[in-house]
C-alpha cells in the first residue's frame, strides 16, 4: 500500500474535486510529481490519470504543462476543470491570436495552474521561452506511447519532446500511457530520456464492465435487441465500414433511436455536430467507426458495442475503455463472426503488400497484425472468464472468477451436447482432405456444398461429405476454430495457412479425450452484480429529472454534460437525497465550486421543486 497520504494531498482533492480519497496508483504518482521524480505511469483508460497531473500545482501552486496530442480531448479537460474553478487553458492551432494572448498573459502573471499543449505547438512557437521564463519545473506527457513506433499509434512530431530534457534540465517529466507492453514502455523511457523514473503500472481489468461475445446472426436485429437493454443511455456503436455505420444509424432512427452515423469521410462541421450532440446528450447513440471515441468523454457511456471483430485486444480494450468512464456498471458486446477474421486477414495482406516497405518488412508486418487477429480470435471463441482473458493477454494474473460480469461467468453461453462426436467429424475430414486445406474448404466439405473447389478435388466423393449437412458455414467454421483454439487440431503458418491433425487430434478420434465446445446463446443476458448494486436505493425518477437538468444547464453553457456533474454524483443525489448545503457536500463528486454553482438547485430538485437558475 501507498504511505499515508499528505493532507495538503487529501484537502485539495476535496476542496476542489468533493472526492474523498486517491486510488492507490494515483497517490504515488502524484507523489512522484511533488517531489520532483521523473515517473511513467501505465494505467487504463478510465483508471483516472488526469487528476495524477492535475492535482500536483494545485498543491505547491505552480505552472504544470501537460502534453497531449488530441485537441478536442484538451478542450473538454480544460472546460471539466474550469467546472470546478481550476485555472487552466489550453493552446492549440485553433485558438485565436486573441485568446493566444490572454493566456499568454495568465501565463506571466502565475495565474494558470495547468497550460495544455500540443507537441508541435510546443516546440516551434516560442511558447518554450516564456515557459523557461515562468519557470516551468513539471511535464506531463500524455498518451505517451506516441512517441514510440512500437505502440498502436505512433506520431512522429512526438519525437521532438526528446528536447524538453535539454532545454528543461531541472524540470520532472511525467509520461502517461494506457499501452502496456514492456517494449514500449521501455522506448517512451528512453526516448524522453527520463532519469531513473518511478515506474507505475496499473490494473487492466475494469470491473465494472460486463463482456459479451455473441455469435452475429442477423447485424441490425441484433443491435436493436442489444440497444434495448439501454433505451435513454449513452451507447457507441462500431462498425468497419463507413457505408455501414450510415445504413445502420438510419435503420435505428427510424426505430425511434436518437443516433447518428460517425466517421472520417464526413465532413469536419458535421462531425462536430455529432461530438457535440452526443457530449450534451442530446443524442443517446453514435454508430461509429474506430475514427469516433478520440477525444470522446461522455463518462456515462452504458454500452460499447461491436457489431464487427476489431483487428486486435489492445484496440478492444481501448475501444471498451470508453464505457463506464464513470465507474458505473456498462456492457461491451462484441458480434462475432469468424468471417471478419478472414476479411481482416485478406485486409492485413493487400495494405502491407500496397505499403512501400520491402519484403522483409511487409512479412513482419503481416506476421505481427495475424498474431494480434489471432489474439483477439481465441478471446472471441474462449469459453473462459472474459475478465480474466483479458487481464492475461495484458500480463496480470486474474483472481476473481467467476467474475459475475462476463457472459461465461454468468452462464450464458450453453455447451454443445455431443461435442465430442462433432470433433471427431471434423478431424476426420481434415485427415481425409489430406491435411492440405483452410478452415472453410473443410467446412464446405462437412456440410455438403457443391463448390468449384469440392468438384475439382473430387471431395464430393468423401466419406466425411455431408457429415455435418445440418450446419450453416459460419456455425461450422465456428466450431473448428474452437478446435483450433484449444489445440486439438494445428494449423500451418503462411499465407494460405492450412489445418493439420496433431497428437491430441488423434486422441480425439481414438477416443481417449473427450470435447467441450460451447453454442453461445444469444439474446437472454442477465443483469451484471455491478449493475444491481450501482442502483440500489436510487430513486430514478429523480434521477431521470437530474439529467434532465443537466442537459438543460449543458446546454446553456454549451459545455459536455459531464463536466457539470457525471452520473455517479447524478445517482449519489437520487440515492442520498440531500436536504442541505452540509449533507449535500458530503455526497462525492461535489466540491465547493458545484455546492456554490448548483447546490440550490439540486436541493429543490430534490425537494420536488422546479429548479432555479
Ligand atoms: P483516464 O484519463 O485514465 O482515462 P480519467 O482521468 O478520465 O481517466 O478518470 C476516469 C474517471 O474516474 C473520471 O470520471 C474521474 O472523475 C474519476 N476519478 C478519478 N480519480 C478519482 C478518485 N480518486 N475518486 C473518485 N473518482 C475518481
Ligand atoms: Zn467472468
């Protein structure tokens, strides 16, 4: 554990934020920060990182510099924090010569506590000199994993933070980053050239989330079905394609939904509109693709759902992150098909084969993508904890199953009754094709299809012909690849990878192991602990009237509802019912600033009154 907390530390936080006590991690990175030592820190999305650096000026009232490569992201932490009455401000490309000036001028006169930039800002302006000149002694450098070309999202102007060491000798620099692995970690190290930094590495798993993984059957009933379970909440949906997230945003406004299509192809104000939209929550759905979520901090996101196979887990996670910001129960769902898994390898082959890199380095490329589409195959077919799936594949150990938040733990998925005779069809018809063909082909063969391929070989005339005819292709390929994934049957590397029979296939076929293969149910999903315990004594008629007032204030301020209050103080309230100014201090989330702002307010909302502002 964490060495008690510093009371300047435990005063601030509650002065200004109404929070009563730092998460473990977050207390020895801002400890790190006042004390002066470079620090990196790893944690999830979600894990609470900004306040790491937003808490330490506050405490020795300095001018802390954050780095951040995502406008709309600094934007929304500049307006939380004004929410509270932290002095903070953010300079970017599109801020005016105007304001440029004024926080410029806040700059010298020591006012700001916090001054958000971006790296190409930061480096060519001359911003530097009059940060030497107010004498800047902290950077935080978030996203930090952009410096490296090994992280998922590499930026090149990042590599200029490497001067920031020089230029700031006696500065700390702080790097911030959700990517976990060892390799990258190591380079953001190197590359900032941090001196023996305190290394802090969070907790993967997001306990408030409840995973599914659902066989996709029928895309648009499904995703009615699923967003039903959320009517009025905060849900993303993601789809590959842009002509999709347009095809299915429409069908789901003419079901009554208020959603809108999301992605890169639309032009810049129409996009706007939509953050916008969805951050005052004046729209409850975005159907997006993976361009959406950058910046995006609704807080109260309830459901992320998937309607196809993103191409790897560290995209999943990132993805998912992004529900239940708030720490309030939320469902990701991810559809899968083990048809994306083929379209994502052909995808995977033709970009790197277009890419001007030479042989050597497409083959590293394709080999790395498939290892990461693998990975998030075997988690999509695994009949095992969700939670702990994911915890692993980040290199933590899970020590809580059943979790009572996936679909596994809670019994969802169903096993096939007679698994084992099923496998041995399918290992019998790889052995009579001779080891010498993909997935589909023996599956096509298994169910009896009549294709150019079956005839050419003369595979009609197979005994194993037609074995398994009472299967669709996609239940079929979905059974042999959980086959796959359990080791029963091998698979050939390269291009064209071909399925093999190995030592414990031909147990299988001897009969001296027996099979469990599951046949997800779809549809029936039973409520998560996390999501019965988050509504315990809330009265939600009050609380529905609470964000209606919350939209309305957002509005008028023009600022994301979250930032006036998340839904975790919104249900406290509707939970506490606070009739007074003390009583309603007391509940988290509100600080002195929200009591002066809106604490009149809530207490006649609570009161039943109409509200006054
Ligand atoms: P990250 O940047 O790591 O994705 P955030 O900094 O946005 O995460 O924090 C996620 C959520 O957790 C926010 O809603 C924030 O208000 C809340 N939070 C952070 N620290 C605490 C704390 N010590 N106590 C209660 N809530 C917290
Ligand atoms: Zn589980």
């Amino acid at each position: 554990m964490s060495p008690a907390t510093d009371p300047r530390i435990t005063e601030v936080l509650a002065k200004w934020w109404g929070f009563d006590q730092l998460r473990p991690l977050q207390s020895e990175a801002i400890q790190s920060a006042l004390d002066g030592r470079d620090s990196l820190v790893v944690m999830p999305t979600g894990g609470g990182k900004s306040l790491c650096y937003q808490l330490p000026p506050l405490v020795g009232e300095s001018t802390d510099v954050v780095i951040s490569p995502l406008v709309a992201l600094m934007k929304d932490q500049v307006d939380a924090l004004e929410a509270i009455g932290y002095p903070a401000a953010a300079i970017y490309s599109g801020v005016s010569q105007e304001e440029r000036q004024q926080i410029r001028d806040r700059l010298a006169a020591g006012e700001l506590r916090l001054l958000f930039t971006a790296p190409e800002r930061l480096v060519n302006t001359g911003l530097l000199d009059l940060l030497a000149q107010v004498g800047v002694k902290r950077f935080s450098i978030d996203e930090a994993h952009c410096i490296s070309q090994w992280g998922h999202d590499f930026r090149p102007e990042y590599r200029q933070l490497a001067l920031l060491r020089d230029r700031f000798p006696a500065a700390s620099l702080h790097a911030f980053t959700a990517t976990a692995t060892p390799r990258v970690r190591e380079d953001i190290a190197s590359q900032l050239r941090l001196r023996s930094p305190d290394v802090l590495v969070g907790t993967f798993d997001r306990p408030n989330l409840c995973y599914r993984v659902v066989p996709r059957t029928e895309r648009i009933q499904q995703t009615l079905e699923i967003l039903g379970r959320h009517a009025g909440e905060a849900s993303i949906v993601y789809c590959i394609s842009r002509k999709e997230t347009e095809r299915l945003a429409a069908r789901l406004a003419a079901e009554g939904l208020l959603a809108r299509p999301y992605h890169a192809g639309l032009d810049q104000k129409e996009r706007h509109k939509t953050q916008e939209a969805f951050a005052r929550e004046t729209i409850d759905v975005v159907v997006a693709t993976v361009a959406f979520g950058m910046g995006i901090d609704r807080s109260n996101v309830r459901l992320v759902l998937h309607t196809s196979l993103p191409k790897s887990l560290e995209a999943y996670q990132q993805e998912t992150g992004r529900a239940g910001r708030d720490g309030l129960a939320a469902e990701c769902v991810l559809l899968y098909s083990s048809a994306d898994v083929f379209s994502w390898e052909a995808l995977v082959r033709k970009s790197a084969e277009e890419s001007d890199l030479d042989v050597d380095e497409i083959e590293r490329l394709i080999a790395g993508q498939t290892e990461h589409l693998h990975a998030i195959r075997r988690y999509a077919q695994a009949t095992r904890c969700r939670h702990a799936a994911l915890s692993e594949y980040f290199g933590q150990a899970y020590g809580t199953e059943p979790c009572g938040a996936c679909d596994v733990c809670l019994g969802e998925t169903e096993s096939l009754p007679d698994a084992t005779v099923t496998a041995q069809k399918i290992i019998s018809c790889v052995a009579r094709v001779g080891e010498r063909f993909g997935v589909r082909h023996v599956c096509e063969v298994l169910r009896g299809a009549k294709t150019e391929g079956i005839q050419r070989h003369g595979h009609d005339r197979l005994s194993t012909f037609g074995l398994l005819a009472a299967l669709d292709q996609r239940a079929a390929e979905n059974l042999t690849h959980q086959l796959l994934d359990q080791g029963l049957l091998g698979r050939s590397g390269g291009d064209r990878p071909v399925v093999m029979l190995n030592e414990r296939s031909w147990e299988v076929l001897r009969g001296t192991r027996t099979v469990v293969l599951s046949e997800p149910r779809s549809g029936k999903a039973k409520a998560a602990k996390a999501d019965v315990d988050d509504w315990k004594g809330v009265d939600r008629d009050l609380f529905e009237r609470l964000r209606k007032w919350r939209r309305q204030v957002a509005e008028g301020r023009g600022k994301p509802a979250w930032t006036i209050f998340d839904d975790k103080s919104l249900r406290a309230i509707a939970r506490e019912k606070p009739t007074s100014p003390a009583a309603l201090l007391r509940v988290k989330g509100i600080g002195e600033k929200r009591l002066a702002d809106f604490g009149a307010a809530i207490l006649d909302l609570v009161a039943g009154k109409e509200p006054a502002e």
